[in-house]
C-alpha cells in the first residue's frame, strides 16, 4: 500500500462531523480491498468484520474516526455574508482571513472576513465564533439559492509534501489513524490472525464520540485499540506532553486503559524494534476509548496515537514513518506466526 496516496486520497475527502458522507465512502472503498463485505450503519461509521479460522478467537475493534472539524452555517445576513458556528474544537487563533468552502448545493468559495490592522482598535484578540463571518461575494437573495442553514463549511487547504516523509494536510487528525489501520491489514494479508477483527472507521468523535457508541454496542468486542492522534513536539511545546515527529508510534496509558493491553503493546514494539513512546493520561483519554471501554459490559481498551504538528488547524503535520511504526505494531499484535 502506498501510504502517502492513501493518506492524500483519505485528507482530499471532506468529512465535517455528522456529514462524513464523502469520507466515510473513500474510506469504505479502501477497506473493501480487505473486507469485502464493509458497509456504513445509521450512524455513518465504516465497518467490517474479518474473521480468523482459528476456533474461539475473541473479537479485537479497530477503530479510527473518520471526521474532521469544521463550521456549519447558522445565518445568512442582509448582506449576503454567512454567520456560522463551530463543529468541533476550532483553533480560533487562526480562522481570521482564511479561505473556506461552503458545502451547499455546489461548493462555494468564501473568506473569513478580518478588519485590517490599520482600523482595529485590538488585533492581537483571538476571535469567538459568534465573530465569524463569511463573505461569499453574493447578495442574500443569491445565497439563499445555494447555501441553507446546516451547510458545512471547511477551510480550504490541501495535501502538501514538507520533505521527505513529513505531510501537511486537513484531516490528518484523524485520516492517519484511518491509514495506519488499512496499512495493518494490507500487513495482515500474508499473516495468521489471532483475533476476529472489528474495524470501524468512526463518525463524531469531534462532537462527542457519538458515533463509535453505537458501533461499538453492535460489534460487541472483547477487546479494542483506538488509533488516533496526539500531540507532536514543537519548539514551543512541553517535552513531557509531546513526542517528536519520526520517533514512532505513542502507547497509551491512562486509567481509563488496560495495563495488560499497554504492557503487551510495550513489549512487542521492543520485541520487534518498532520505535515508540508512552503517552501518559492521567484520567482519561480524550478518544473514542474512553466510550469504547465502557460499552455494554465493559470492552479492555488501548491507545496508539500518531504524532502531529499543529492539531486542529487547516495545516496538521504528520511523518509517514509514525504512521507505519503504528501499523507494523497493531500487526504484530493482531496477527500470528504463519505456522500458528
């Protein structure tokens, strides 16, 4: 599989939560290569189940949630500019004069209106969203033809190549968890599976992990690993919260986790020279584990988080190899020797 084009195909599709439709459908052909049979449910989550022959086998989820953050339109003004609200943990610092797409009948281009610095009484303010206006360069009576209330809206970036391995790009929190699952299971292909696995590439996990509550009440897993980012070092950042881009995937360890399933994760990534470090939280997760671990009567959960650069911006920063050191251990995890 050649991760770079899977992950430029995964971040090219827009997916604002509760309308991943054109995701969740690139993710759904991708995985179809795997599991034939891969659907969407009510909810818009991806999933399949791929069975091992080895009798009595527990069920391992795979999950990784296919949404992004975004706006949605709220209003459309006299003016024909567009007031909208945030779907998501928008980093406002960065929204004022940016580019965007409106998701309405057609996508529309717009700007984020900005006051120029020469007539702003304070332009080091971070804006709230009810600040936020689009402009459309249309009069109401010609927005209201194409865009409604409801219509998302995404900031209009795309997939960039930084050097070498290193990929700027929308969505990669958290298409590069989605990724590093169909890479694992393209892995997969020529090993023995010690699990029935449950993939589920979920939807709204940016408004509340809604969507992988449900998933997970219908896959009924025994045990369950959810991929998803975490935060890569920058210069302004605290080493201790943080991992360095290229230094491999992040094990988690958290009370919401199972220390048997971090301690095996451990120990097969140094079995295997897989370079990894261990993300500590404390209470909780912050991903779809924290719902996972507690559907129906309770599932054993981990977390392999990939480190980004710049989480929740149009210019999310991520190394391939992170991505790859993730697959390599879930398969390491998942499947057996070929003579098992």
């Amino acid at each position: 599989m050649d991760i770079k084009e899977t992950l430029k195909k995964l971040t090219g599709a827009v997916g604002v939560s509760g309308c991943e439709d054109n995701a969740a459908n690139a993710a759904l052909e991708l995985l179809k290569q795997y599991a034939p049979d891969a659907s969407t449910d009510a909810l818009g989550n991806v999933t399949a189940i791929i069975r091992t022959p080895c009798p009595g086998a527990k069920t391992l989820m795979l999950d990784a949630h296919i949404d992004q953050i975004g706006m949605l339109v709220t209003y459309i003004n006299d003016d024909g500019s567009l007031k909208a609200g945030a779907c998501g943990g928008l980093d406002m610092r960065v929204m004022l004069a940016q580019s965007v797409i409106v998701h309405g009948k057609e996508d529309i281009q717009g700007v984020v209106q900005t006051l120029p610095p020469h007539v702003s009484s304070d332009h080091t303010k971070v804006p709230e969203i009810a600040d936020i206006t689009i402009d459309i360069g249309m009069s109401r009576e010609q927005a209201e033809k194409v865009v409604a209330p409801g219509d998302r809206i995404t900031i209009a970036s795309k997939c960039r190549t930084l050097s070498g391995n290193v990929i700027s790009a929308p969505s990669v929190d958290d298409r590069s968890g989605v990724c590093a699952i169909l890479l694992a299971l393209d892995m997969l292909r020529a090993r023995h599976l010690r699990y029935n696995l449950a993939v589920c590439f979920s939807s709204q996990e940016e408004t509340g992990e809604r969507g992988v509550k449900g998933a997970s009440f219908n896959l009924e897993p025994d045990e369950a690993i959810a991929v998803d980012v975490s935060f890569g070092r920058t210069p302004d950042s605290t080493p201790y919260e943080t991992a360095p881009l290229g230094s491999g995937v992040m094990i988690g360890t958290s009370a919401v986790l199972d220390r048997g399933m971090t301690s095996a994760l451990k120990s097969l990534a140094e079995k295997n020279k897989i370079p990894y470090t261990i993300e500590v939280m404390p209470s909780s997760t912050g991903t779809n584990a924290d719902s996972i671990a507690v559907s129906k009567g309770g599932v054993k959960c981990c977390t392999l988080s990939i480190p980004i650069r710049y989480m929740h911006t149009p210019i999310e920063t991520v190394d391939l190899i992170d991505i790859e050191s993730t697959a390599r251990l879930i398969c390491e995890y998942v499947g057996g020797d070929n003579n098992d």
